[in-house]
C-alpha cells in the first residue's frame, strides 16, 4: 500500500517497513477522544520507535490545513497521511468504520490487533516483550544504503556483474529491515527488467535470421547475469540455437570469420611492424585455415604479394631450408648420443644429399667422420 507523507510529496509503500511492528492510527482533530490519545501515542513512539515500532497517523479531517496547524502545534513526530474526503482509500482499506481506530501489523506485514489508539500501549509492549524486531544498527544502515546506490548505479551503466556482485555482499542479517529489503529488491527487479529486455531483443535478431548476432548477445548475457536465471535462460537458447542445423550452420560461419578476422588483425600488426617472416607466416594459416572467409581471401592476396617478392621468397626458401636442415641434424645427433651409429649416419648422409654446398651438408661430413 502506497501513500504520500502528509506535508511532502514523498511517497512511502508500507511494504518498506517490513521487519518492524507498524502501528496505524486512524484519526481527525475533530475528534475528542483522538486527542485524549495523543499523549499516550507519543509515549509509546518515545519508547518503542528505536527499537523498531513504525507510528503512522492517518487522518480524517475535511480541510488539511487544520491537520497541519496541530501537527505543527504538538509537534507530532511519526509519519501523517491525510485521507481526504470524500475518498478515504486508506479507511476503506482496512474497513474502517469510526475513530479513533488503531490498527497493529506485525513485522510480516499482517494485523494482529485492531482497537483504541489509547490501549494500544499493553499489546505493542506484549509484542516487544514476546517478539522483538530484529533491528540493524545505523552504522550498518549507511553502510548497506550506499552499498545499494551504488548496485543502482552500476546497473544503470550495464555494469550488471558488478552491481550482483555488490548486491550479494550485502550482510543477510541487515535485510531484516523492511527499508533495506524494499531498496535491495528494487535494484535486484530493475536489474532483472533489463536483463529481460536484453532477452527479448535478442529474439527480434533470431526472428530476423541474425543467428550469428544473436548468439553474441546471448553469450554476452550469459555472462553479465552469470548466476541468475537470465543468464541460465541466455544460455538455454543458445543450446537450443546449435540444435538448429540450418542455424548452426550459420554460427559456424559466423564465427570462423570472426575468428579469421581476429587473426588477420595480428597478422597485419606483425606486418606494419616489419616483422614479415612472421606476417607471411600467419597469413599462410589464416589463408589455409579459414578459406571460405573474407579475412581468408585477403590473407592469400597478402600471400601472393610475399611470394612475388623476389628478394622475400629467395630469404623465405633459405628460411624454410636452414629449418628443415636444423631438424633432421638434431635427429641424427640424438641418434649419435644414444650410440645409435647406423641411424646416426642415415639422417647426416640424408642432410648431405639433401642440401649439398651448404653450411648445414659441411657440419654433418665432420660429425658423421667422428661416429666410431
């Protein structure tokens, strides 16, 4: 139930009080014995207010200016709510038929007594007695409140990992305040809005055949709301996507060329870097790997261009050579360590046939002429 402070225009739902015993008193200045009880109604306020009892005057005077005169006059402390004619919602609501009328609400939110304003002092305090509100010190309710803007906040930035995170850091215990609890699930609802809203245009994508989009938003939602239904539910459907044949397909594609793309990013920074053995290296994967793709295509042109440089392609072969070359000398020269003589010869007269008038011919003659 919504209702709006008399004298303010803040709104208050009695909700937030959850946690705490809340006593509603129905009155009007016009009333007698609504009068008589305001000393009493103010020491119970006095008494119990800090230990967690919520006073809430609501009253059923014709004009609000006389409401303000008194509260100002006797310096009424709780929250006024003016119910005014011809409406009485608030009367109405809890079946009010006369004042003065008192109304007590556990910390669930539920009645369990309904009498005069002035007797209501012997039920609050066999409530207190029997029943105490669990109460949150004021340091941890500062703590907690900005704890809370700033989960708003970030939610608000899509910062949605962080703002759970902040949320989930909040101490259990300090939720047992109505006002903390109200504040905690608005943010953790507003957060849950978008991150259905995030849902829902995902599958406007899906309904345009924009799979490979689709899934990205999914993956990104997945991992945004990473412990919530909605990111279980991001993931579902990206399941339910891959069973798709015809959208597998699609992702498949998708991906292959985002990743080519990635790839030929490395590739040309390696390139502007002058790092060209290494760039013509990449692109021969790139261009092997990922052929039915954008990125693909272009890596072969950049592999043609290598292979049409004369000066390039004679370093890349000598390259090439000197690699194979060095391999099969580390074989024969494992086999002569192990006393495997025979072996040992084979892989240096390959080298030596192989590559004749090289470096690499010359340093297998003197270590195959020293095998016993």
């Amino acid at each position: 139930m919504r209702f709006e402070v008399f004298g303010s225009k803040a709104n208050v739902d009695i909700a937030q009080f959850r946690g705490q015993y809340v006593l509603i008193d129905f009155w009007a200045t016009w009333c007698g014995p609504c009068i008589k009880s305001m000393p009493a109604l103010k020491a119970l306020h006095a008494k119990y207010h800090d230990k967690g009892l919520v006073v809430i005057g609501i009253s059923k005077d014709q004009a609000p200016a006389p409401l303000a005169d008194y509260i100002r006059a006797e310096q009424i402390p709780w929250i006024q709510v003016y119910d005014d004619m011809p409406n009485h919602k608030f009367g109405d609501k809890f079946d009010v038929r006369g004042i003065p009328h008192a109304i007590l609400l556990d910390p669930e939110g539920t009645v369990i007594w309904t009498g005069h304003a002035a007797r209501a002092d012997g039920e609050v305090e066999r409530r207190f007695s029997a029943s105490p509100p669990p109460m949150v010190d004021s340091q941890t309710m500062a703590s907690v409140n900005a704890m809370l803007t700033e989960a708003a906040a970030q939610s608000d930035a899509g910062e949605f990992l962080k703002a759970l995170d902040k949320l989930k850091n909040i101490p259990s215990n300090a939720l047992v305040n109505g006002e903390l609890k109200l504040r905690h699930d608005q943010v953790r609802s507003g957060i849950d809005a978008q991150g259905n809203s995030m849902l829902a245009k995902v599958e406007q994508l899906i309904s345009e055949k924009k799979f490979v989009e689709g899934v990205e938003q999914l993956k990104t939602i997945s991992q945004s709301f990473k412990g919530t239904e909605i990111s279980k539910a991001a993931s579902k459907r990206i399941d339910q996507l891959m069973a798709d044949e015809s959208a597998r397909e699609v992702i498949r594609q998708g991906d292959d060329a985002r990743k080519a793309s990635e790839q030929l990013a490395q590739a040309d920074a390696l390139k502007a870097r002058g790092k060209h053995e290494l760039a013509y290296d990449k692109y021969k994967l790139i261009a092997k790997v990922f052929v039915q793709t954008p990125a693909g295509e272009k890596a072969a042109q950049a592999v043609a261009t290598y292979d049409a440089d004369e000066t390039f392609a004679k370093k890349e072969i000598s390259k090439d050579t000197g690699d194979k070359a060095r391999s099969l000398l580390s074989l024969a020269r494992t086999y002569a360590s192990g006393q495997m003589h025979v072996k040992a010869r084979a892989k240096y007269q390959e080298i030596i046939d192989k590559y004749p008038d090289t470096e690499w011919s010359r340093i297998s003659r003197e270590e195959m002429a020293k095998l016993k």
